[in-house]
C-alpha cells in the first residue's frame, strides 16, 4: 500500500503532508524566549499579539470572578478556563467577522473575546436561559454540553455556507475527552470527504474530568487521529498565543482556499478543577499543576512584549484597570435576581413546535394563571 490518498475533487496528497509537526509549534519558551520551533509557520502581527495579550488578561479577571460568583450562588456553575486563555483568545483572533464558533461549556472567555455581553454569556451558567445570546448576531452557536455534538454541527453548518456560495468558516472547540466520542469521528470524516471548511481545534489540557490523557488514547498525539480520515493536522503549544494564533490563522486559510478542514491539538492544561464541584485533589497531585503554573501562557507572553518594547507598567497598570472595571460590571450585571419566563422552556425545542408540546405550554400557562388568581 502506498501513502497517496486521491479525495474526491482534489489533487494527491501524501499521508506524510497531513501529518503534525514531530513536536508541537511554538515560538516562546516557557520564560518566553523566542525559539526556533515554529516550522516556518509566519509569526503573527505584533499589534494582534498585544491585543491578544490585553483579551487574556481580561478573560482572566473575569474567569476569577465567575468562579467567585459561583459562591455566592449568582451562578449554577462554572468551568474554569484558567490557562487555557492563549487558546480560547487566539482561536477568536484568528477567525473573521463573519466566521463561526462552535464553543463548549468550557469556553466562556472565547464567546466574551467574540464580543458577547458577558451578562448574556453567562445565561446558560445562570441556569436561567438555554443560550442568553443570539447566535446568529454574533456568530457563536449556543455552548455545548454533550461532548462533540457540535463538531458535526460546525461540519454541516459550514459545508452549508460553502453550497451558498459564502466564504464561512467553522471552528470547533472540542477537549481530549471528546475526541472519544463517536460524534467527533463522524465530523471529521464529514467534513474531509465534503471539503467543508472547518477547523477542529483540541484543547488537550490533560483531563476529562478526573480521566487523565494516558487512560484516553493510545494514539502518539490526538493530532495523529486526523490522518485515517485525510484532514491535515498539526499540534501547537496551546500555552503560546503566538503560536496558536499563526497555526489556527493557517488552518482558516487552508479552509477559506477550498482546501479542506483541519485538526489542530493545542497542549494546554486545565489549572482549576473541572468545575466549582469538582475536587481535582482526588485525582492529581499538587505538584504536576505547579508545573504548569510555570508554564503560565500570559506571564510568557508579558515577558517577551516587554523585551519587544511593545509593553511597559504603564499599560499593565491600564489593562488591569480595564480587568477589574469588567468583573465590577459582570458583578453588577448578576447582582439582579434573575426572572426567568417559565414558558421561555418551550421556545427553540423545534423549529416548528409540535402539537404536543403547544398542549404542553397551554397547560402550563393556565396552571400559572390560575396560581396568580387572588
Ligand atoms: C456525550 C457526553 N458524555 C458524557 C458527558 C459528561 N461529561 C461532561 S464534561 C466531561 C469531560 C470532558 O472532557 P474534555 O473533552 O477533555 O473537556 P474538558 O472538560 O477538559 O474541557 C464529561 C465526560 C457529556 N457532557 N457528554
Ligand atoms: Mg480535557
């Protein structure tokens, strides 16, 4: 058997071409020194990198404080994205305006770098809204719980967009416990075989809850999982934002160009526990996450923009200020009981709604008006 693989309406490509990077893309080590490790991939545009920076640091201000607000009981629960933040910002940066996102429960700080209103962002952790945002003006589909359902629908969505003749493209965020499921498979297939431009983005932070990468896969890299469907794939250190932006930014290309979908696994880890109910110390020791906290993608990348000249205290001390305004104004947004209509549960069930369920919320709402008689 030889490696070349003939998809249907495209030039040969050899297994080896869609094959990751022996070691994943970066180009700052983790005291954020340039390194010579980025395969030719273009560095990005410093004015992006610096307002990567600024969305990091904000996200995090804001990450801190959604878990704070879930012990005050203002949220029913919160996944931590705590450095994860090159990740969840890089991959927005490097979408277009008019390009989509599929995020998880998991990636709050992405939707709110798309520009979400974080008191919209955060209806479906509320437990009072199914999705507080409106998907279509912003581009975000609603945050996904069961795992990697929303890969075949970022796949469907933007082969879609490809038969009307728009230029969208679908980035998935998926983490290492889903590329298990057979949803996740199923996408990639879908989407290689119909060149529908997407991009799978994996945010591998070590664990599936408390299941740690070793007991998820034999596979060399999850990378390595796009080859048997012919999707190019290709690893990058998740904790540098230089280097995810110039590996997601290549993979829209790819995608715009008609050239397929891709796989990209970022490294990263997860450094609170799964959620505010989760207790990581069950399952992990102390000592691998202070590991990671060194490894910590903002104080990397602070390193090398002030060696670059392109940050000083003085804007530190202004983007701080800009965090903490934005957690008063979360908290302030929260601080209001929230009301939920409880008819609003029968909304967006259907397209169309169903006898059934219209028998359902009639009864529901005569039940409520007899309730408020005196
Ligand atoms: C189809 C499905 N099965 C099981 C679950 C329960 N569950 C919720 S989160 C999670 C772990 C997912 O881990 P990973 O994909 O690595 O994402 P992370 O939480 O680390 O971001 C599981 C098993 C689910 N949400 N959906
Ligand atoms: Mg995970």
């Amino acid at each position: 058997m030889g490696t070349v693989i003939t998809p249907a309406h495209s030039s040969p490509v050899t297994g080896s071409q869609l094959l990751p990077s022996p070691t994943p893309i970066r180009f700052l080590d983790e005291r954020g020194n340039p390194v010579d490790e980025h395969q030719g991939y273009q560095e990005p545009d410093l004015g992006l990198v610096v307002e990567a920076w600024r969305r990091m640091v904000v996200g995090r201000r804001l990450d801190t404080q959604c878990s704070a607000l879930t012990r005050q009981g203002r949220l029913a629960v919160y996944p931590s994205s705590r450095g994860q933040e090159a990740c969840q910002v890089g991959t927005v940066l490097a979408l277009g305006p008019d390009d989509w996102l599929f995020p998880t429960y998991r990636d709050t700080m992405a939707i709110l770098s798309r520009g979400v209103e974080a008191h919209e962002a955060l209806g479906l952790l509320q437990g009072t809204r199914h999705c507080g945002y409106d998907p279509q003006k912003v581009k975000v589909a609603p945050q996904c719980t069961p795992l990697a359902t929303h890969a075949l629908h970022a796949a469907g969505l933007s082969y879609a967009c490809g038969r009307l003749g728009e230029p969208t493209v679908a980035l998935a965020l998926v983490g290492d416990g889903a590329t298990s499921e057979g949803d996740f498979h199923e996408a990639l297939n879908f989407a290689a075989v119909f060149r529908a431009p997407t991009v799978f983005l994996v945010q591998n932070n070590r664990y599936a809850i408390s299941v740690p990468l070793a007991r998820q896969t034999a596979a060399p890299t999850l990378a390595h999982k796009g080859i048997g469907y012919g999707v190019a794939s290709e690893q990058v250190d998740g904790n540098d934002v230089l280097a995810v932006l110039a590996v997601v930014q290549a993979g829209v290309a790819r995608a715009r160009a008609g050239e397929g979908p891709s796989l990209i696994e970022a490294h990263t880890y997860r450094l609170e526990p799964h959620t505010n109910s989760d207790d990581a110390s069950r399952y992990r020791d102390e000592a691998e996450v202070e590991a990671w906290r060194q490894r910590d993608p903002i104080l990397r990348l602070e390193a090398w923009l002030r060696r670059q000249g392109a940050l000083d205290d003085t804007r530190a001390k202004a983007v701080a200020e800009e965090a903490e305004e934005a957690a008063a104004s979360l908290r302030a947004a929260l601080s209001e009981p929230a009301a939920p209509d409880p008819l609003a549960l029968f909304d967006h069930v259907y397209a169309e709604p169903t006898a059934p369920l219209l028998r359902q919320r009639a009864w529901l709402e005569a039940k409520m008006a007899s309730l408020s008689e005196p």
